[in-house]
C-alpha cells in the first residue's frame, strides 16, 4: 500500500491536491460566512415573532440514556494489509459507531480498538456482484475479464461491505443469513444516524452550513438534491472537494496505474482513500478556523440585529416587493405550466409509503404492550413490570423490532418524475421519513412510561393494573395518531419543497438571476450581512409554489386513506398536567421496580451495585438485540455467529429489547441530514407551523454497560489500528474529535 501511495501520491501531487482544495474551501467558506449572518438573523426573529408548532400530544425523552450497547457480536474482517481474514469483537453503542476489537478479550481488558467506523455516506452492500458493480462503475476501463478472479474473496456466502465512494472500504463476513440479516439491520441504523449529523438543535450554524453548501452547488450548475451531504460539516465539505477533485485526479492518476484490473481497482481505492483523508484534514482545519471566527463576532452581530429589528425586517420586506414585481409573471407561469400538474402525482408516491410506514410503527408499539400486558397478567405482574418495561423503553431503537417500520419506506420511487426534477436518490427521503418514525416510536412509548410510572403511584392490584395498561395504551394511541399526522404532512410539504424549489430555480436562472444584481442596491451596507439578494429572490419563488403545496397536503388529508387529520382538526393538549411529568427524573424501571435479588436482566440492579460487583460486571457485554435462545445470558454472541440463528428478519422482531441511549429531539426537528426546511410567512398563507424565515431549501440529506465505554465515532473514517506491543504502527496520525475522544488513522 505504501509503495501505491508513494508513487503516485509524491510531494509535488500532494502539493497541487492541498492547492486545489484549499481553492474550493476558500470560495465556499465565502458563502457560508455570507450565510452565517442571515441565519442569525432568521433565528432571532423567529425566537419573537415565531408561533412554533402546534402542541405535540406525546411527550420526548429530554434526558438521553447514556452508556448503552444496541449490538455485539463477532465478525469476520477482511484485512487489507495481509489480505486474510480475521475475527473480530465488535460493539454498536449508543452512538453508532462500528467499534471493532481484536477479540473480546481486548475489549475486556480496555485495550483499545483496532478501528471505529463512522458510517456517514456509506451504502450497505450485501452481495459480491453488487460491490463489484459499483467499484466497475466507479473506474470505467477496469472491469475484470469473465472468469478472473474478483477484486476480493469471501470465505462464506454472506458478506456485508461497506462501500464509500472515496473513502476506504470495509468488508465482513457472516456465517448464516440469519446473522447478515440482522447485521445489516443494525448497520443501516449505523448509517441512518451518521447521515444525520449536524445537530438538530443547531438553529444558526447548521441552516448557514445547508444553505452555503446549496448556494455553492447552485454557483457550479448543480441544482437538485445531493446524495452526499451526509454526515457532519466537515464529511460533508470533505464530500464536497472530492465531488470536484475526484475525477480530475481519476482522469489523471488511472491510465497509470499498473497491473491486472483488480489490481487497479484495489490501487484507486488506496488512493482515493489518502486524499479523502488529506482533504479532511485539510477542511476541518478551515472550517473549524472560520466558525470560530464567526462565532467571536456574534455578539457584535446580534446587537445590531436586537437594536435594528424593525429596520432590517422592513428593509427585507421592500427588497422582497421589488424582486416579487419584477420575477413574479415569470415563476407564476413556470409553476403553472412545470411544476402544479406534478405535485398530486410527487405527494402520492411519498404519502403511500410513509402513511404504511407510520401505521407499522402504531402497530408494533400496540403489540409490544399487549404483549408486555399478557406477561404482567401471565408472569407475576408488578414484581416483572420493571423487567417488561426496561425492554419496552428502548423499542425505538431496537434496529430489528423497528425493521418492518422502516422497510415500508424501501418501496418509495418517483419513476420518470425522479429525471425530470433532478432528483439524484430517493434515500435522503427514506432516511429523514424513517429517522421521524423512530422520533414517534419513542415519544409514544415514553409517555407511556410516565403515564404508567404516574398510575403505579396508585398502588393498583395486578387485575387494576392490567385494565390501567391497557387504557393508557389507548390514551396514547390517539395522542400518536394526532403528532403523526402533524410529523408526515409538515415531511410532505418540506420533501414537495425539496424536489420542486431546485427544479424551478433551475428553470428560472437563465431569465432572472441576471436581473437580481440591481436589487443590490436597495440594501442599506448596516444591513447587508443580514439581508441576501439571493436568498430572499429564493424565498420569493418558495412563496409563490407553496400555496399549491399547502393545497394538495390540504386535499390529501381528507382521504382516509392516507390516515391524516384535516387542518381544520385541532387536538388541544388534552392532558394540561402530562408535560408536567415529565419535568420530572428520568424513570429507572430495573431500580425501582426490578428484582431486588440482583437478576442479570436487570440494568437498575447494576447501577446501584457496590464497585466491586461493578467490575466484575464489567466484563459482560450486554446488547439491545439479544437472543433469547442464547446459553449465556449477557452474551450477545459469544463465538463466531451461531447457525442456529432465527432465519428471518420477521422471527428477529421477536427478539428482546435492552437498552441504549435514546436520543429525541423536539418534535420540530429538521428535515434532512439535521437541517431545518423552513417555510417563509406568507401573506395569505396559514401553513401548520410557522419556523424560521430562512431559505427552506435544504438537502434531505441491553442493559447498562459498566464496562469499559467504547469509543465514540471520529468524524472522519477510520482506518485500521493496531495497538499494543509488535503492533503495526498506524497510517496517520492520532487526531482528536469534538467530543475528544482520539482515534487513530
């Protein structure tokens, strides 16, 4: 690998890469502090004008659940450097990150892992042919003559790869289907979570980040959405240079490279791999020194925003007359005649699949209490409640128990509709409907909790206790089904959003980005880092096709069908005390109300252990997904994957929830890829909740481990590490990411 590199990566070529990102860095850093201002702007006078969305029945867990494992077991790893394969001890926490050991006993020993993988950007891949596909595709003029050897070997018919289209791959290999079925389950949870990495609560930084990655792309002729602004800034402004500099230097570099066509193939990938990651390091450095510029010249800036609001909302505000007198016959006429016959055809194709999704989601939940009542009825009720309940608390993010949901999202296509609007991939809209219904999932199973914690205050007999579950079951139920129809018609008019807005400013580019520099002047300098031409020319054409939008989310919530209230349908918070409960501590179901006599189910038990019985405990590895045919009982896997695993995804739904952390943000998080669509206030128009005035033109992007904490993901790929004595030294050097956790490249 090192004789690759240096080869065709000398100092004169690292030289020009370093040139050439830093050029693309520099122009887009420009739009992203332009944009920085008008998101500040946005956000404070949202936090006085905004009415926020209507009240949510269901209540969201404020307090997450820390130090948590959704999976362990063991996978076969196949090993660049010596081209073998090799068992690993692998751990998915709390946080999403692949952790891999070299064996269980390092891990108990707190040696450190070999790698951790963040998964942002990746696509799971469960064939051979099908990585072979993507890898020809990706370097014309390679592909292997039928009948040579492939570019890699798998010692079982059920591998899992992971594949990026820059940085390095991983491959793995299972021993039955059973195990890659629920591997890849948990691995696209993986990449799910990863996707969505800027922080949702993140009401400046983020919409600055979305919207200067749009603005950018916009200024190269790239409208639609992007299948690559997926993970954090720094991936994705990693994804962004590798956009431009990948094919230049594949053109440059593959007529080069030597050897058989997998030998080729195996050479790019090494390569690409080094620049993604000199290219990371490049933008992180960029970009973390130009937010904290930023950030040191906010309270500057939000003193002229306080002490001029009503000036700079004016002065907008007759910006927005002018460009709207000027432009407006022009995108009346292009949504009437291209973008208005498509909509009912667009908002069908997502209604059908998230509705089916959302309604999988009331299903499971309604299952998973009935069956935990029928236990309580069955087997000893409040003495085994605490148990029941630990389990059902971390449904929503049991990746398995929650596979039937998320499936119903697989079918989603937009056929013919997907070239005309320039919609690159369906799956930033499977991944955001998905990521809400997991929101869903854990609100109503976390009002559930506190409206149960509430009722056992009451001291109730098993027979009172049986008839309470089920009436709170119902309460919320109905609470589910008023906050999931709010979560899919706000989703359906932000995806509408997403899909058209591009299409349309496409359109309208050769006629009326040539007129917007005269408005130019019409901005007082005092205001200019508030107030955008662009921006507010955007805000003009969102405006003008909203009101089709509205109307056909309007038209399909009558159809009972698709399982929506009407606008008109306004649940008042029925429960005015419930929001009250849960102000209160996060409820310990195993302390409060597990067995006392230190059972191993029991996570409440284990925290309230003396040190002593901690460590020894410290060398058990409990997982969320467990089987609960397995000999050992806090083994999620004790060997390599057992044959006698379940054969189905259906009979996996079976399996026991755990614990892990269990994030929820408000239910008025962001669209795609944590960032907030936004919808402008409009006169005339009466959306469902009125947010921030920003450009809404956004990407759609076990039990308590008292071991050691597994690392948390970097936010770049890792590479293989090796640690302790005669151990391979590392490819890079050691960084360090934000949460300050080292990881070693």
């Amino acid at each position: 690998m090192g004789d690759v590199l240096s080869t065709h990566l000398d100092d004169a070529r690292r030289q020009h890469i370093a040139e050439k990102t830093g050029k693309i860095l520099t122009e887009f850093l420009r739009f992203y502090e332009d944009q920085y201002g008008v998101a500040l702007f946005n956000s404070m006078r949202h936090e006085i004008e905004g009415t926020g969305l209507p009240q949510a029945q269901l209540l969201w867990r404020k307090v997450p659940l820390e130090e948590r494992i959704i999976f362990s077991g063991n996978l076969f790893q196949y090993q660049e450097e010596n081209k073998k394969w090799r068992n690993r001890f692998s751990l998915v926490p709390h946080n999403y990150g692949l952790v891999l050991y070299e064996n269980k006993v390092a891990y108990e020993r707190q040696i450190p892992p070999r790698a951790v993988i963040n998964s942002a950007g990746y696509k799971i891949l469960t064939s051979l042919d099908q990585y072979l596909e993507l890898v020809g595709n990706s370097l014309p003029g390679t592909t292997p003559k039928s009948g040579s050897a492939p570019i890699l070997k798998c010692p079982t018919q059920f591998p899992l790869i992971l594949w990026h289209p820059s940085a390095r791959h991983y491959y793995f290999c299972m021993m039955t289907e059973a195990e890659q079925d629920k591997w890849q389950a948990v691995l696209q949870d993986c990449v799910r979570h990863c996707n969505n990495g800027i922080p949702e609560d993140s009401k400046v930084e983020g919409p600055a980040f979305t919207d200067a990655i749009r603005m950018y792309r916009q200024s190269k002729e790239l409208y639609g959405t992007w299948e690559m602004l997926c993970g954090n800034e720094v991936q994705i402004l990693s994804n962004l240079v590798m956009e431009e500099l990948g094919p230049e230097l594949k053109a440059e570099l593959v007529p080069r490279l030597k050897g058989k066509p997998q030998e080729r193939q195996r050479q790019w990938i090494q390569i690409s791999d080094a620049v993604y990651r000199m290219v990371y390091e490049q933008a992180k450095a960029r970009f973390e020194a130009v937010l904290s510029k930023l950030q040191l010249a906010r309270p500057a800036m939000e003193a002229v925003i306080r002490t001029d609001m009503d000036q700079i909302i004016t002065s907008k505000e007759h910006l927005a007359s002018k460009i709207r007198a000027s432009i407006l016959p022009k995108v009346e006429v292009c949504v009437r005649n291209h973008v208005q016959p498509y909509i009912p055809s667009i908002l069908d194709a997502l209604m059908v699949p998230t509705s089916q999704g959302f309604t999988e989601v009331r299903d499971v939940f309604f299952k998973e209490v009935t069956d935990m009542n029928l236990n309580v009825i069955n087997e000893g009720g409040i003495d085994k409640l605490g148990e029941y309940m630990e389990k059902l608390s971390q449904l929503a993010y049991h990746p398995l128990k929650m596979h039937s949901c998320y499936e119903k999202m697989e079918p989603l296509r937009l056929d013919g509709l997907q070239q005309r609007f320039d919609v690159s991939s369906m799956s930033v809209f499977k991944q955001r409907a998905q990521i809400h219904m997991r929101e869903q999932m854990d609100n109503a199973v976390y009002t559930f909790e506190t409206l149960l914690h509430q009722e056992l205050g009451k001291g109730p007999t098993k027979e009172e206790l049986c008839k309470s579950i089920q009436r709170i079951l119902e309460r919320v139920l109905k609470k589910y089904d008023y906050d999931s129809s709010t979560v899919r018609k706000r989703f359906f008019r932000e995806a509408l959003l997403q899909i058209t807005i591009p299409f349309l400013l496409k359109k309208l580019a050769p006629t009326c980005k040539s007129e917007l520099s005269r408005f130019q002047e019409l901005i007082f300098e005092d205001f200019a880092r508030f107030i955008l031409v662009e921006n507010t020319y955007e805000e003009v054409v969102l405006q003008t096709v909203m009101k089709d939008i509205l109307q056909a989310v309007k038209e399909a919530a009558v159809q009972r069908k698709h399982n929506l209230y009407r606008d008109s349908v306004v649940m008042h918070n029925s429960d005015p005390n419930l929001h009250l409960l849960a102000e209160g501590a996060p409820i310990d179901w195993g302390e409060e109300y597990g067995d006392s006599g230190g059972g191993g189910g029991d996570p409440g038990v284990q925290e309230a252990a003396p040190v002593s019985e901690k460590r020894r405990r410290a060398k058990q590895v409990v997982s969320v997904v467990q089987d609960e045919d397995a000999g050992l009982p806090f083994e999620a896997a004790p060997g390599p994957p057992s044959p006698s695993s379940p054969d189905s995804v259906t009979e996996l739904r079976g399996l026991l929830a755990g614990d892990l952390r269990a994030e929820s943000p408000p239910l008025a998080g962001p669209l795609l890829n944590g960032a907030p669509v936004q919808e402008s206030p409009q006169p005339g128009l009466a959306p469902e909740a009125t947010s921030p005035p920003a450009s809404p033109l956004r990407q759609l992007p076990s039990e308590k481990l008292v071991g050691p904490e597994p690392p948390k993901p970097s936010d770049q790929e890792t590479g293989e590490q090796v640690s302790g004595p005669g151990g391979r030294p590392p490819i890079h050097t050691t960084t360090e990411d934000s949460a300050g956790v080292q990881t070693e490249f």
